[in-house]
C-alpha cells in the first residue's frame, strides 16, 4: 500500500510555534500574579479561545464592532503578557494593580465568550413583522367582468319581406290555424280587396292580424 505524502505548511508550523509561545508567556504571568496550578494554565485557554470566538464572529459577517471589540481584548491580553514576561517586568514582585487584572480576567473572557457565542444575529425583518404569504388565488389576475347582452325574443327579431326571400324548392309546411282566425283573415282580406282591389299580401296580413310571420303564412295559404 502506497503512503500518502505529508504535505507540511509553513504558515501553519509558524501559527503553531506562535500560539506555544504565547501560551507559555500567559502562564508565566498567571503563575507570577498569584495563580498557580491548573488556573494557571487556563488562563493562556480562556485568552485564545477568546480571540477565536471574536475571528469567527468578524468571518461570519454579523455584528462586526462586537467581533473587533472583543478580538482587541484578547488581543491585548496576550500581547500584555508576552511584553510582560520579556524582562520589562520583575515577575518575582508583581504589582497590585497587575494582580487585579489577571483575578478579573476570568470574568471578562466569560462575558465575551458569552455575548459572541450566544449573542441574536440580525434578521432582516422580526417574527412578528412578517407578512402572511398570499394565496393563490390573490396573485392571479381577476378576469374583467362583462356584460353580456340577453339574447334577442322572436318578437324582436327584424322582419322579412316575402318577396325577398330566394324562391325554395323545398315543400312549406303549413302552420294549423285555428278556424276563428282563418275566418277573421278572410274577413280583413275582403275588406283590403273592396278598399284597394288588390289581394292583400301577407306582411299586410301579419300586420293588420299581429300574429307571428309564420303564422301569417300558413293562414294566407288557406284564403287562396
């Protein structure tokens, strides 16, 4: 079986190298201020995870001034102790005021850790701003209504002249009239003959009776 190369990286041999250094340099000045045993080794944990919690706030694009705030703070945290711990300070007789700050770290790195782990990222709009999503049927468009005109009555419907109808082969079949009317119509057809001498024709017919055009029809077929 073939073994895969190490593929070494150079920035992350120096960032390692880097992080060891720091760590020891929060030890030694935890160790020197009065805390000694393990909390002197937590120190140097609670300063870094700081910083990483404040880079992944400032990575993740969401409240960036708290993200930069609190990387600063760790920041100088650790750059404090390695300027310490460089000779520039006599760690066998360390100040008050130092000692102070290195017993309240411990509370400030928990409130930072705190705030950017668990701090509410921005939303565009609150839960009860948003708006009930629309139904189907409010984003499809409502057709126009129109009005429709009723449908004209046989009584409405204009009149046609016999003598322009186109002559047809086909056989008229005839209404049944009722006697009464026949007799009437050949009354009215006496009375327009002795007036004008001429037959009356049958829109004459349909006007002086008001009976349908077919109706007409059918009873001046019968008076011929």
């Amino acid at each position: 079986m073939r073994a895969l190369p190490v593929r070494v990286d150079a920035v992350l041999v120096q960032a390692l190298i880097a992080a060891a250094l720091s760590f020891a340099h929060l030890h030694d000045l935890a160790s020197a201020a009065g805390q000694d045993g393990w909390k002197a080794w937590a120190y140097p944990v609670s300063v870094d995870l700081l910083m990483v919690a404040a880079w992944r706030r400032l990575r993740s694009g969401e409240a960036k001034a708290a993200g930069w705030c609190w990387f600063l703070v760790a920041l100088v945290a650790s750059l404090g102790a390695n300027v310490a711990t460089a000779g520039l300070l006599d760690l066998e007789n360390v100040p008050a005021w130092l000692r102070i700050v290195v017993a309240g770290w411990p509370a400030v790195a928990f409130l930072g850790g705190t705030l950017l782990a668990h701090g509410a990222p921005k939303t565009p709009r609150a839960m009860g701003d948003t708006e009930p999503p629309s139904t189907v049927t409010d984003l499809a468009p409502q057709p126009h209504a129109t009005e429709v005109e009723p449908p004209a009555t046989v009584a409405e419907l204009p009149s046609v002249e016999v003598g322009s109808a186109p002559p047809s082969s086909a056989p008229v079949r005839l209404t049944p009239v009722p006697p009464a009317l026949v007799a009437l119509a050949r009354k009215v057809a006496d009375e327009h003959r002795a007036r004008t001498g001429t037959p009356i024709d049958t829109s004459t017919l349909r006007a002086r009776l008001g009976v349908p055009m077919p109706l007409a029809e059918a009873i001046a077929a019968q008076l011929t």
